[in-house]
C-alpha cells in the first residue's frame, strides 16, 4: 500500500482554511516548530485569566489552548485539576469563558484559540449553541478528551461542520490499526500525548517522541503537536525541534499556584511572573532549528 494510500481520508467538511491552518503553515515557512501555551479560563479568577490571554501572543504562544473547567477532569494531572477547581470556585461559567474568546478576539484576529475540555458541560449546554456561540466568539478548535472516534456523531462531525476543527489526541499506545480511526475526522492538528497517563507527571525523551511524530506522519499530512511533561525551555526546544509545535500546560498553571496567596488570590506579580516564563520557553522553540 502507498503512504498516500496508508493515510486518513480527509474530514467530511474541513475547518483546515483558518487560523489553525494558517499559523502553522506560517511557522513551516519561518522554519520553527510552534509554542502551544494552555492556561485554564477562570484561574484564579477571571480578570487575572483575561489578562493572562490578552498577554500570551506577544510573550511568544503561537498558538493557545484554553482549558474549559470541569468538576470530573479525569484525564488531568494534580496541577490542572486543582486549576480547574481554582476557577470552578472563582465562579467561572462556559458562558464566560465564551465571552473571554470573545474578548480576546476583538484585540487579536490572527492567534488560534482551542477550547479544551470534557463533553458533559457542552451537551448541557447545547450543542448546536454551543458551536455557534464559539464560532461567532471566534474559538477555532475544540479537544474535547472523552469523546471517541465512535462518538463523532455527537460533536465532531457537527463542529466540521460548522467550521470548527476537531483535533484528535493520539498516544504511544494507539497503534498502527487503530490510528486511521483516530485520524479520520480530525483537523487542525494532531495532538500527541508523548506519555500514557494523566498531564504533568513525567516527561518523554526527545528521540521516542521523533520516532513517534515520524509514525504519525506516515498516517496524516496535519501538523502534530506533542505536550504532556514539557516543563522547561529546553525541553520546549527538543520537542520542538521534532515536531510541529511543543505543548506547555501543567508548567503554566503550577507558575499561577506559586504566585497565589494564603487566600488563593492572585499576587501583583502573577501576570508577568506567568507571560515571563512563556518568553523563555517561546526562546527555547524558536532556538529548536
């Protein structure tokens, strides 16, 4: 079989024409893998999380993922989960966090914004309203972590089809039968978790995450992105160097817990504390080749 032949068909209707697209197809000119910073909306409140955003592209995110709070995070490490309940406390809503897109994108039109999270608030939310409110707000992608292949029917297909990408997470044990599946459906980017487990607790070294994007790319012409463990510039720089873009997520959100006090409000520093570290990790990538 060909490696044309070998590789996911493409989405039933293709969101691939936006800003997801554009960025990365921007950063294979420029020569450079890309910075994906994610940050939990709300946490620790959501001034604090709306100054955050506002900051993140000029810090160096070529791309943000925006964690949507949920109360049964299964898929999160200890750093995010206690994040989301930071936010959840705080008062957050996924009205809001629609709205935080919303005002984002009146003051940059070009840095994509992916909304991450877990099903059960979209469905009680509504799907159909929910696409068209995160459209119109100018969200352009969803990872949505407990939605199978087998499940497309329930978001994924209707977000393609109202021009929202769809990205998919693949992992070191999704093997070669089960990765078209994976695949199919899927735009924007792929995303690798280059560890099995739950976020920010270990890390993968540099060349089994080459030797899996190498894999990936025998199944699919998307971009793919690789997080899960990424704590430092330098390990920013190697993933980077291996793959379309490094994802940083624990890293941030344990930089917002350090700069909180003894009531869990946000110290003066935090903002800068947090934009200041994605500038050292936006120089590590943009050091990868």
């Amino acid at each position: 079989m060909s490696e044309t032949a070998r590789k996911a068909e493409a989405p039933v209707a293709s969101a691939d024409s936006g800003r997801i697209a554009r960025r990365f197809t921007a950063l294979k000119a420029e020569g450079r893998g890309g910075l994906v910073t994610f940050v939990t909306a709300g946490d620790p409140d959501r001034a604090t999380s709306e100054e955050i955003l506002r900051g993140l592209p000029g810090a160096g995110a070529d791309l943000i993922e925006i964690g949507m709070p949920f109360t049964d995070p299964m898929a999160d490490g200890p750093s995010i989960q206690a994040s989301s309940q930071r936010a959840i406390a705080a008062g957050i809503t996924l009205p809001q966090i629609i709205e935080m897109v919303r005002a984002f994108r009146q003051q940059d039109g070009d840095t994509p914004i992916v909304l991450m999270g877990y099903y059960n608030p979209i469905y009680s939310y509504g799907v159909d309203r929910f696409l068209a409110d995160v459209k119109e707000a100018g969200a352009d992608g969803l990872i949505i972590v407990d939605l199978p292949p087998e499940e497309d029917e329930e978001l994924c297909l209707p977000a393609l089809k109202a021009g929202v990408n769809f990205i998919r997470l693949a992992t070191p044990t999704t093997d070669d039968l089960r990765l078209p599946q994976v695949l199919t459906n899927t735009s924007g980017f792929v995303y690798y978790v280059s560890i099995a487990g739950i976020t920010g607790t270990r890390s993968a070294a540099s060349g089994q995450v080459a030797e899996a994007v190498a894999r990936l790319k025998r199944h699919t012409d998307l971009p793919i992105a690789v997080g899960f463990g990424i704590k430092t510039p330098e390990q920013a720089r190697e993933i980077a160097a291996a793959a379309d873009a490094a994802v940083v997520g624990s890293a941030l959100v344990d930089t917002v817990k350090a700069h909180l006090d003894e009531q869990g409000r946000a110290k003066p520093d935090l903002v800068e504390a947090l934009l200041g570290f994605v500038r050292t990790l936006a120089d590590g990538v943009r050091g990868a080749r």
